[in-house]
C-alpha cells in the first residue's frame, strides 16, 4: 500500500485530543407492521478534527441510517430512540428544531447518498449554493456572492458555466462534485460524505475522489467517508469504523484495517477486496444471516462466524480498545 | 440553450392548426354519414317537433348559398371550411335570423369572466389546501379540518347549487338568485352595472369553486407526497432552510408542474361553459347556450359552440406548450 505523501502528511496532523463529534449508544429503529427494524444499535465513535473516519460494512448495515441520525434526518417510520450526539459539545437529539436549522450546514453538511436526485430540478445550480449561504449568512450583495459561488466551484474543479445550468444538464459527476461545493460553501467543521463515488464510473470516481482529497487537505474539514469503496478509504481515511447489522464491529487507523484486521467480519471483508486499487463496491458471497427485527443474543455476527464460541452465543462483547487507537467488540485477541 | 427556436414554433403552429381542421371536418362530416339533406332533414325534424318553424324556406335558401349543398362534395368542403375559418358559423336554426356566431359573442364575455375567474381562485385554493395536506409541517388540528373542504366536491353539484340559492339569495338575500345583472341597468362601463355583475357572479363562482377544488387538491396531495420523499427535499432539511422555504421553492414549485397541464386545459374548455351551473343560476353564458340549443335541436349552434371550444382548447395547448419550458428547466425546445 501506497498513499501519497500529502495524505501522509495531513493524517499527521490529526489531532486526537479534540473531538468534532461524539456519537454515544446511538440507536434507530424503522417501525414496521412485523416489529422494529434495528437498523443502528448501540453505535459509538467520535471524529476527531481535521480528520476522515470511514464508515464501512454491506450494504443495509445501518451506514446512512446512522448517518441521517447525526443530522437528524431519519425519515419516517425511522427515529431516534436512544442514545447522544454532541456536535462540538452540543447535545443535537435535544435541541429544537430552531436550534437545529442554525446549525445545520454551518456546522454539519451533507454529501447525499443520491446526488443525482439531491438537486432541486427547477433551481439553478447558483441559486441552489446561493440558498444554502443566505439562509444562514442572511442577503448577500450579488457581486460578492456571485463571485463565492464561483470560486467554490472552481474549488471542485467545475467550469464557470456550471454557475447557470440546471441539475439535469449536469453529468452525475458534475452534480456530485455541486453537492460537495455546496457542503463547503459555510466552511463547516464537519461534513458526512454518503458513498460520494458510487453510482459513478470509475474516472469519475476518482476525479470525485481527488476532489475529496483536495477539500480535505485544503480546509481541514471532519469528514465521515461512508462508502463500499475501500479504494477511496484507503485514499482518504485517517481511521476506518467497521459496521456490521446496526453495530459497530471494530474501529481503528485505516493501515491497521487493512494490514491487521482482527474482527473475522472485517478479516472477511478485506479479503473480499481483490486489490486496494480496483474500485468495485463490497460483495460477499453470503449477506446478513438474521432478520434486523430479530438479532441473535450474543454477539451480533456469531451466526456467520467461523470463530464462534459458546460465549458468543450468550454474551455481546463490549467495543473495547485492544490495542493503543484500535478498538474491537470480539472475544478474539483480549 | 432554452431559446425558444422557429423550428418549434413552427411545428406548434401546425400542430395547433391540424387540430383545428380535423375538429372542423369531423364537424363537417358528422351530419353528412345521415342520408339525404341534412339541412331539409334538420328543418323538417324541427317542424315535426314544434309544427311551423318561422322563415324555414329562406333558411333553408341561406344554407344552400352558404355550402353549396347541390355542389360536389368537395365544393361543399372548401365552402364551409372558408367560412368556419372566417368564423361564420351560419344561422342558429331555433331563432333564425340571429346568427350562431353572434348569439356566441353575446354569451361568450359571461363565460369566459365568470368561468376564468372561478377556475383560477379554485385552482389556487384547491392546490394550497392539497399542498398542506401532504406536507409533513402543517398543524395537525389545520390538517383535521381540511379534508372537511373536499366533502362538498362529492355532494352532487346542483344540490349544492340549490342550497347556496335556497340559502344565500332567498334566505340571507345577500345576493341575487339568478341572472347576470340587474334589470334595468346600463350595460357597459358603470359603477352600478359591474357592482350588479359582481354581485350575480359570486354564487355561481361559490358553486364552482366549492365543487372543482376537491379535484385540484387531490392531485395536489398526491403529487406533495411524492415530491416530498424526494432526496432534494431532504438535501433543503439539512441545509437548514426554513420551512416555508423548503415547502413553497422546493415542494410546491415541484408538485405543480403536472396541474398546470390540467389547468391549461380546463381553461381551454372554458367557452364550453358550465352547463349545470349555467342552468341552475339562469346565467346567461355559453353554457346555458348550449343547453337551449339542445332542448331546441339547433344543431348549428351546437356545432359553433363545438367548434369554438376545439379552437380555444387548441390555442390553450399552444400556449401551454409555448410556457412549460419556463415553468419546468428540464422540458426544452429543442426536443420533442
Ligand atoms: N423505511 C424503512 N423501513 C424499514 N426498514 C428500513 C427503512 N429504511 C431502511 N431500513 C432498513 O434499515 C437498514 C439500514 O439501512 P441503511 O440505508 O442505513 O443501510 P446502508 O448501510 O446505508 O446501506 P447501503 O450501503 O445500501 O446504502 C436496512 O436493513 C434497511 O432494510
Ligand atoms: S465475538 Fe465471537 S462470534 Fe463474535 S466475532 Fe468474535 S469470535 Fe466471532
Ligand atoms: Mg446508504
């Protein structure tokens, strides 16, 4: 494995004392007919400033769920039953929704998960980037915004003539790259990136990706990096979480994920990644063994575990930190 | 890149004027599959019906030198197409001599002022109460009571008439029962004459409203629910608009592209009149036209009516086709 010196640098600079955010026991469940659907359970981590935490794991393990919680998004029948997130020492599930809206994009944005279909249709790409700045920044004299906007696109690498269209005559990379420009356009502390490359070709992935890196190094922005891609984790991420069914399996420095995963389910999922370097979204051969609404006592992967033991079965092993930075919840390497 | 080209204005303008030939020929040809002369036919079937029809013969002399009726086919076509383009719709055959095209630029102003102006206010009702019912913010108590306003649209549109006179005019006497303008007034520019207008007008604007909102705010609702599970929705939520930004630039600005289609339309249709309502109040538009020439078998008068409507339907879809890139980015001029 080999990162750009840039990227060694900025992973450098990350400092470990202060946390942009803290998630604590987090919760989500989706009420449905046949019961709650746990779709985020008891999940904790915090992202320190300057740095990207990747959020990893299958497809339906919880990921935007967890995402949209931190922003307080969750869609109906979704919702928040336990658990904290302080944003800069700020308590976000308790504030109201006044309270919210002010810190909402000033302080946490969002990179959608569909950014093809996150773009009002009837709005120009300026008024839309204008929006989100003048709402929080109130009216702004048209030169200086106009030239703001111009410049934030030029940041993502888009041509000036962006500044006019419409989203639908904007390739998908281009209105992802929009989105990315109209999450820092307040210079936020943090920003959750949701699979930011998929559902784009792989040249555009990486143009996607360079952004990303660009941003990051640029302004020194959190950001949360969800996504299959572990091409792109690898390219960005200082540390990488690891979720498996609504529970977060084992965090630790993006090298230890990838050199030394000790959680068989991540040991599972490097190896499903054929090179670092190809950019394929993650398949394994078998997917979730339980229903959601229904997890098994114990520990939250011993039905597909090769390591199982009898303790598994009974008793749910706690996140612990067992190595300095690497936290893991198995009963392996104690 | 949106500029409106000659290319398709070009093509709307044939597209308008194909419409309005073929409407005219179905007209033509209609009465024409009957054997026999279908002027004589009409004439005799009216004086089987009411015994003497007054000036039959010189009607009957007025036709033939119209159409040519004893000329080919053909000659007959060209004749009424040249004079259905120049809006010469011929005598009305209940109330010969008037013609139908006057007896239509009587009726027409009552119409199109009484009609245009109902379908627009229910329009903008019908769609403002739609939009809230779909909207996740709106008060829950505002979203009980609102569903209350689409039960009238279900109550059969004469009883509902007949109420709002029985109770309105012969109860209350706030306003007039029937009729378009006080007796005896000067028609024309007046404070006294647009005042009686107005004043007529209310009730069977309150009718029409009342009854076709119901239809214009369950599109709506529809359409608010799904625009509302729109990821841009939930992009505008995290950016930290305000509510009724997100509701008004975002949700409603979406949800109404599709009733603007309907509208355009129903506003096409407009000079059909509203026959029911037309009929309860006694107004004297175009609606209570066509009733009269239906009760009087005036077949000219029907089809003039019909084919005033096939020409403002066809003017209406064109402008609307000449609108839609404007109001929605996406449809451009180049394509389609
Ligand atoms: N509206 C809903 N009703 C019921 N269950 C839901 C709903 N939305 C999501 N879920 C469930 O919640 C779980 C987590 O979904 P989520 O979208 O957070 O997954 P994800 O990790 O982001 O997946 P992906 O990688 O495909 O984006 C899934 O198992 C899904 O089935
Ligand atoms: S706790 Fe047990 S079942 Fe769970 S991953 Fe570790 S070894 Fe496997
Ligand atoms: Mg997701």
């Amino acid at each position: 494995m080999s990162f750009s010196q840039a990227s060694e640098n900025a992973r450098a600079s990350v400092s470990q004392e202060a946390a942009v955010l803290q998630v604590c026991d987090l919760r989500v469940y989706y009420d449905t007919p046949l019961g709650a659907v746990r779709a985020v359970d008891g999940v904790s981590f915090e992202v320190y400033q300057g740095e990207v935490l990747g959020l990893v794991g299958e497809s339906g393990c919880g990921k935007t769920t967890a995402a949209m919680a931190v922003l307080r998004l969750v869609q109906p029948p979704g919702r928040i039953v336990g658990g904290q997130v302080f944003l800069n020492g700020v308590e976000l599930t308790r504030l109201s929704e006044g309270e919210l809206r002010r810190i909402r994009w000033r302080e946490l944005a969002l990179i959608p998960q569909g950014a093809m279909n996150s773009l009002n249709p009837v709005m120009k790409v300026r008024d839309q980037i204008a929006d989100a700045i003048e709402t929080h920044e109130g009216k702004q004299p048209a030169r200086e915004l106009k030239e703001r906007i111009l410049q934030l696109l030029a940041t993502v690498g888009l041509p000036a003539r962006v500044y006019n269209m419409y989203p639908h005559e904007l390739s998908g990379g281009m209105k992802q790259r929009v989105c990315i420009a109209m999450a820092i356009a307040l210079n936020p502390p943090l920003i959750i990136a949701d699979e930011p490359t998929s559902a784009l070709d792989v040249v555009v992935q990486r143009v996607v990706g360079e952004t990303l890196l660009r941003v990051k190094e640029q302004l020194g922005v959190s950001i949360i990096l969800i996504g299959h891609d572990m091409g792109l984790q690898a390219q960005l991420a200082n540390r990488v979480a690891v979720m498996y069914a609504g529970h977060l399996v084992e965090l630790a420095p993006v090298l230890a994920i990838f050199s030394a995963p000790l959680h068989p389910y991540t040991q599972l999922l490097i190896e499903a990644i054929p090179t670092i370097k190809q950019r394929k979204p993650l398949k394994l051969t078998e997917g979730l063994t339980h229903d959601l609404r229904n997890p098994p006592p114990g520990c939250i992967f011993h039905l597909r575990c090769p390591h199982a033991m009898d303790v598994c079965r009974s008793e749910k092993p706690p996140l612990r930190e067992v190595r300095p930075g690497h936290f893991l919840a198995c009963y392996l390497h104690a | 890149m949106r500029g409106l080209t000659l290319g398709y204005l070009v093509r709307r303008l044939g597209m308008f004027f194909l419409t309005i030939w073929l409407g005219a020929t179905i007209i033509f040809i209609v009465p024409r599959l009957a054997p026999g002369d279908p002027v004589a036919a009409m004439v005799t079937r009216l004086q089987a019906q009411s015994g003497y029809v007054e000036g039959s013969a010189e009607m009957i002399e007025a036709w033939r030198a119209r159409f040519g009726l004893d000329g080919p086919i053909y000659v007959q076509y060209v004749n009424y197409l040249r004079s259905v383009l120049t809006f010469n719709l011929g005598f009305s055959l209940s109330s010969f001599p008037s013609r139908v095209e006057e007896m239509i630029a009587q009726a027409l102003p009552w119409t199109v002022g009484l009609l245009s102006v109902a379908t627009i206010i229910s329009f903008v009702i019908g769609n403002a109460i739609g939009a809230l019912l779909a909207w996740r913010r709106t008060p829950a108590a505002l979203r009980a009571i609102l569903p209350l306003s689409f039960t009238f649209t279900s109550i059969p549109f004469f009883m509902l008439a007949i109420l709002f006179i029985y109770v309105f005019a012969f109860g209350l006497r706030w306003f007039p029962p029937f009729g378009a303008y006080g007796r005896g007034l000067v028609k024309g520019f007046n404070w006294p004459f647009i005042k009686s207008v107005v004043e007529h007008g209310v009730l069977p604007a309150f009718s029409i409203v009342v009854a076709s909102m119901g239809f214009w705010g369950l599109g709506m609702r529809g359409m608010m629910i799904t625009t509302d599970g729109e990821d841009y929705m939930i992009l505008a939520q995290a950016k930290g608009l305000r509510p009724a930004r997100i509701f008004w630039n975002y949700g409603i600005r979406n949800a109404v592209l599709p009733q603007f289609t309907a509208l355009a339309l129903s506003l096409g249709g407009i000079v059909g009149g509203s026959t029911l309502v037309e009929y309860v109040f006694a107004y004297p538009g175009m609606g209570y036209l066509l009733y009269q020439g239906i009760v009087n078998n005036d077949y000219t008068l029907i089809q003039g009516i019909v084919f005033m409507l096939i020409v403002t339907t066809a003017t209406a879809v064109f402008i609307i086709d000449l609108l839609y890139p404007f109001i929605d980015p996406r449809i451009s001029y180049q394509k389609r």
